[in-house]
C-alpha cells in the first residue's frame, strides 16, 4: 500500500472506518453491535481507534519483515 495519511471516521450508518484521507472507499470497517455500544457505554469509538492503531502498527511490523504468509488453514484466538 502507498503511504499516504490514514483517517478514521464514523460513517452515517454508526461503523467506523479507516480510510485512506483522500479516499471515500474504506479501507477497513468495523461495526460493533448495539449489545457492544451498550456495554462499552458510548466509547465505541474509543476502542474502535484503539484496534486500528495496533492494526496498522502491525501491518507495518508485517511489510517491514516482508511477512510470508502460511499456506492452509490458519487457527485464529
């Protein structure tokens, strides 16, 4: 991916998205439930930025060690 800035916005419909600033087309969309919003009490969006941040930190740490991916199935925790 070029570098370019990186915005995180809430859309109209409540997600938020991480984009490209000069983009409209997400790069990324999270959408908490309203069971989530309601046990995170309206700081949704606060952990939203939070899991973006250490996203793109990681997927830097992953370009920078030009990250190989396994070939199969993977086991996700």
């Amino acid at each position: 991916m070029p570098t370019s800035f990186l915005e995180i916005v809430e859309l109209p419909d409540g997600r938020i998205a991480l984009r490209r600033a000069e983009d409209e087309e997400s790069l990324v969309v999270l959408d908490f439930s309203a069971d989530a919003k309601a046990f995170l009490q309206g700081q949704h969006v606060e952990v939203a930025k939070a899991m973006l941040n250490v996203g793109v930190q990681m997927a830097g740490r992953l370009a920078e060690n030009n990250f190989q991916q396994e070939e199969g199935p993977r086991v996700l925790h």
